[in-house]
C-alpha cells in the first residue's frame, strides 16, 4: 500500500479578490458541504450540445482557479454526472484537463492505495481514504465519443472521489462518524461565517 499527500479538489478558500474575478470570468460557485444538493444521487447527461461543451470548460476554469485537480458537476449545483479533472498540472507543469461524462469504473484493482483528500466542498479539511490503487473508467466526451481508460495513483483516486460525488458520497463519508461531524459542524460555522461577511 503506497502512501502519497495530495491536494484533492481542494484547495485553499478563495478570498474576496477571487470571488470579484468570478463574475468577470466563467467561473462558477463551488458549493460547500452540508448542502443538499452535494448529496443527490444526479443524473445522467443525454444533450451533448454546446451548453455541455460551454458548461464544461466553465467547471475547468472554475478546477484550476480554486485550485483543484478535479470538479463534480454538483460541486457547482448542477446534479448531473459531468466531472472534469487534471492531476498532471501538479506533477510536471504540462496541463492535460479531462472532461468525462456519465464516466463509470468498469474495474477495480485489489491492490489499494492511501491519499489524503480533500475537497473544495471542504475547504481546509484533509484525511486519509483507502481507494483501489488502480481502475478502469468508461465515459462520453462532451460530444458523446465513447472512452474508455485506466487511470492509476493519484489520477485514480481522484476519479474515484470525482465519481463519488455523481452517487452523492463525499471522502467523509468514509470517515468515524465523530470526525464526520466534526468536519461538518466545522463547515456549518465557515458558511454562518461566510453569510455574515
Ligand atoms: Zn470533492
């Protein structure tokens, strides 16, 4: 079992100088958790028009602003099962974004692999989760184009915590019920923070 440290889609929060360029760019809201709509078991995607095209390119601005390697559409209130990701920007500098649609894991591997997550739906907060080390995912492009590939390490992981939130599954959920609430208390108060700023 191989341990690493990642940054997962989360990130650091954004100031109010970040939240100003959000108007002016395409970026979307990032959702934080408890919301009801991070819990939603979303829906399959049919239309591959350009809004699709459109809407997936906002969610990659929106990934590499936080910053974050990867972005679930219901991270941004739409609850349809669209992710995108890249975990090659950290590794060496060349960007190789992923859009991939109603994707689904069509193996898994026994070996397992340890990060430590975190989420931009909650920010600040980071704790280790076992996935498969390994894993083979089918998914449409924003055209409707069928893939399929195997992703390994920390773009595996990060595919699985991507998927997760399409079945409305957050990495605290793989949490001790206790360090579950804690973090959720934690998150209630930054959002009674944030109302009030
Ligand atoms: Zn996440």
């Amino acid at each position: 079992m191989i341990k690493g440290v990642a940054l997962f889609d989360g990130g650091e929060l954004r100031g109010r100088r970040g939240l100003t360029k959000c108007i002016f760019m395409t970026l979307k809201p990032i959702l934080i958790h408890p919301d009801p709509r991070l819990k939603k078991v979303c829906d399959p995607v049919t239309e591959f028009d350009r809004d699709l095209a459109r809407f997936a390119d906002d969610m990659l601005q929106t990934m590499y602003e936080a910053p974050g390697i990867g972005l679930a559409a219901p991270q941004v209130g739409l609850t349809k099962r669209m992710l995108v990701m890249d975990c090659a920007k950290e590794a060496n500098g060349t960007p190789e974004p992923m859009v991939l649609v109603n994707p689904a894991v069509t193996w898994s591997s026994e070996e397992k692999n340890v990060y430590e997550e975190g989420c931009l739906s909650i920010p600040g907060q980071y704790a280790d989760v076992e996935r498969p080390k390994s894993v083979r995912v089918s998914w449409l492009d924003v055209e409707g184009k069928a893939h399929e590939e195997e992703f390994d390490a920390l773009w595996a992981t990060c595919v699985q915590h991507e998927i997760d939130h399409l079945d409305g599954i957050l990495f605290i959920d793989y949490l001790k019920p206790l360090k579950r609430q804690m973090i959720t208390r934690k998150m209630q108060k930054l959002k009674r923070d944030r109302t009030r700023a």
